[in-house]
C-alpha cells in the first residue's frame, strides 16, 4: 500500500463475501490456547497485524503456536506461562496487550510490553488498577503507559465493579483470576460482549453470570485448569460493517456478507442501522462454538436519521466511525450519545471522524461523549461533497470509513496512512474491488 488511498464513486456494489475472522475472538483464542493443557487447534483465525502480535506474544511466553494453513492455527498450551527472554511488542494491539497483561499476571514472572506509537500512547490505568488490587506491580511511563513492565504472582480474590464499560478490562481481570486464590469476581455496570466467558467455558472452565438489571455479575472460581480445544473463528461484525453500510449508500447495491457473527452483545450497529431504515436481512442462522452465526444482506436503503441510545454504546464500539458514514447520507440529524470510550481507542475517534466529515461538506457537532452528524439526504444539494484528503494518525477504523464515504461522495475521498488497515482487516481492499468498489492506492 501507498503513502495514501483514494476511493471515488462508481457503479453499484454486488456480491457475496466473507469477513474475516473476528479480532475479539482470535486473541482470546490463541491467549486462552497458550494458558491451557494440550493442543487447541483454530480456523478461521483472523490473520491481521494485531492477532499475529498477540501468536507471536503467546510464543514468546513459552506456548507452542504455529501456521499449519490460511487462518488455521495449532497453539500448543503448558498450562502455564514462562517468563518471556524478550520484549513483548504488541503493535496496535489494544485488546492484545490488556489480555496479556491481564493473562501474565496470574504467574510468577516479570514481562515487559511496549507496541507502537499509537499503542504507547494509550493509557493502561484502567486495567493496572484491578491487577494492582490483586497483587500484581508494574513500572511504566507517566499516565500509565507503555513501555511497562509487570511483576505477577500470588495473586488474591477480588470482587472488581467496572467504573465504567469496558470487554478489555473484565476480560484482563478474568484472566488473571483464573489463577487468583480464590478465583475473581466482577460487576459489570452494563454487559459488554461476553467471548472471553463463552471461550472459557469451552476450554473448560466454570463460570457463573447473573444478569443484575442492564449489567451483570460474573464470578470465576479459582484453582480452575483449561484444556486445550478446537475453536471457529467466526466472521468479525465490526469488518462486516464496511462492506454492509458501502451497500446501503450506494445505489442499486446488493452484498451480502456470509458466516457474520451475531452475539446478542456486538450488534447494535445492525439494530441501529434497521431504525435507520436500512434494507438487512439475516439468513442461515445457525450456532457454532458458543456463538450465533448468519449471513447478512444489505441492499441500497433510504436511510434517516436516529439517536442513538447511550446503553447500546458497548455493542457497537468500534461501529461508531462506520455509523457516522452511514448518517452523513440519511435524512436529517443522528445522534450518537454516550460514546466517550471513542476517544480512547487507537486515536481519538470522535475528534477524527468530525474533522474527516467536515472536511467532505457533512455538518458535525461534537460533544465530550457525543457526536452528531446532520445527513445531507433531502436538501437542495443532497449529495455529500467528498474531496478531502483524511488524516486518520494511523487509526485503521478512520481510514477504513472515510474510504466507504469516497465511495458515495460527489468527489473522490482520500486517506493517508492506509497500511494502518493491515491490522484488523488485511483483505479489505481486494474485498471492496472485488464487489466494484473504485479503490485506489
């Protein structure tokens, strides 16, 4: 990939394809493959910068992992983790790097974690402070960020309440509690997506979850042994998003995305995008390991604006940048509210995607926690202008948005730091050139 990449409007988009590998998921299974006994054996493992990180991390704590085909990988688990003689370099690896942590803690070994500059620029207070609570030290750079070394070990019992929403933490905290005296406890103020719970069961372990109004309560005893097992990877809704919503802003399109996964918890961008009024329908559904898989199909859709409320803000996450692009070509004003966790992801979501929207003529207004975009739809001039050259600080999401916005906008859209994109979705521009999308780089 080049310096930049364009995307200019063409004909309509037709076809049927499959996303890749959800990213949630191939970390926690190769995380979980590494802290079990015995092989675990996973196809369909998304094979992006970041998961690739996490197989190299996992190697380096002593696992056995290899490539045995595309998407097919053997993680040969010691039931335990070993100090690791090197570095553990995380790229752009969010998720990767507070699994981990979350994961090394639970032993007696010191491990040091550094990623890129994004990735070092991220603060990791949220997930040192449960794990300082349980025992665990760490020396790292101001505000809490990498590089950070962290001393494991001698963990205990605690009973953690999210001060706010967040998969990665709890994720963090059941990790290290699976070897805590006494196992770990955490409340959860609204429930966010559950694989790591789902995955722990299937690798053995017992876990409870209570439902406790719109949260949850989920205790993990302790002294608990995973054992290795077989684990599909189904297609990541947050990649899906890309092809879907291109489909319902460009007419005549029809795409359909097969073996999407469909957790309750990871969905609220369809839910929101069918209030829009978007033209979806949901086909072969069908269960595969733990998790609820369909084909989806998206047709060219009149779309209009709604607000988003804030409690759907954990299912849809990472949709928020794609949203926004889909409500730049409704009908009247989205809201999107109680999205403050978009300004600390890979860069500063909110501030990005009103800064890229604006530049291609779309009305924005931005709030701490909110965002709203004025769809052009219906007025005089109902076109979105385009023409911009993004600037996305390397945030593959960014990117990713404004190029599927190019692909509707009355000028070409262009993007700087493409190669960013090779992190969660490396296939993403023969996937779009293949269903006729105008991408150049």
């Amino acid at each position: 990939m080049g310096a930049q990449m364009r995307a200019s409007r063409a004909g309509p988009l037709i076809g049927t394809v499959r996303a890749p590998g959800d990213k949630s998921i191939s970390h926690r299974a190769l995380i979980l493959g590494a802290l079990a006994h015995g092989v675990t054996d996973v196809e369909g493992l998304l094979e992006g910068d970041d998961v690739k990180a996490t197989a190299a991390a996992m190697a380096a704590f002593g696992a056995g992992v290899e490539r045995l085909g595309e998407g097919r990988w053997r993680i040969e688990g010691r039931g335990a983790l070993a100090e690791p003689t090197e570095v553990i370099d995380c790229g752009n690896a969010g998720t990767g790097v507070r699994l981990i942590m979350g994961a090394a803690a639970g032993f007696a070994l010191s491990a040091t974690f550094t990623g890129d500059a994004s990735l070092r620029g991220r603060p990791m207070n949220r997930v040192l402070k449960p794990l300082g609570e349980m025992g665990a030290s760490w020396i790292c750079r101001a505000g809490g960020r990498l590089p950070l070394t962290l001393a494991g070990g001698n963990l205990r019992r605690i009973a953690y309440r999210l001060p706010e929403p967040s998969a990665q933490v709890k994720s963090a905290v059941l990790l290290a509690g699976l070897r805590a005296d006494g196992g770990v406890e955490v409340i959860e103020p609204e429930a966010t997506r559950d694989h790591t719970e789902r995955m722990l069961r299937a690798f053995g372990a017992r876990v409870e979850v209570t439902d406790e109004g719109a949260g949850r309560r989920i205790v993990l005893a302790g002294g608990q042994t995973l054992t290795g097992t077989e684990v599909r990877v189904p297609g990541d809704p947050s990649s899906a998003a890309f092809p879907l919503v291109a489909a319902l802003i460009t007419p005549g399109s029809v795409v359909t995305v097969e073996g999407m996964l469909l957790n309750p918890l990871r969905i609220g961008l369809l839910d929101t995008l069918g209030e829009m009024g978007a033209d979806l329908s949901v086909t072969n559904l069908r269960e595969a390991g733990g998790e609820t898989i369909a084909d989806v199909t998206a047709r060219y859709s009149q779309l209009t604006g709604v607000e988003t409320p804030p409690e759907r803000a954990p299912s849809m996450i990472d949709e928020y940048p794609i949203l926004a692009v889909a409500a730049a070509f409704a009908r009247g004003p989205t809201v999107m509210r109680g999205i403050g966790e978009m300004r600390v992801k890979e860069s500063d979501r909110i501030a990005l995607m009103a800064a890229g929207l604006a530049a291609c003529g779309v009305g924005v207004e931005e709030g701490a926690d909110s965002l709203t975009i004025m769809g052009v739809r219906g007025r005089a001039n109902h076109g979105v202008s385009g023409g911009a050259r993004v600037a996305t600080h390397g945030d593959h999401r960014i990117a990713m948005s404004h190029l599927i916005l190019g692909l509707g906008s009355d000028a070409p859209v262009a993007v700087d730091e493409p190669g960013m994109i090779a992190t969660s979705f490396p296939g993403f521009l023969p996937l779009m050139r293949g269903l006729g999308g105008e991408i150049e780089d």
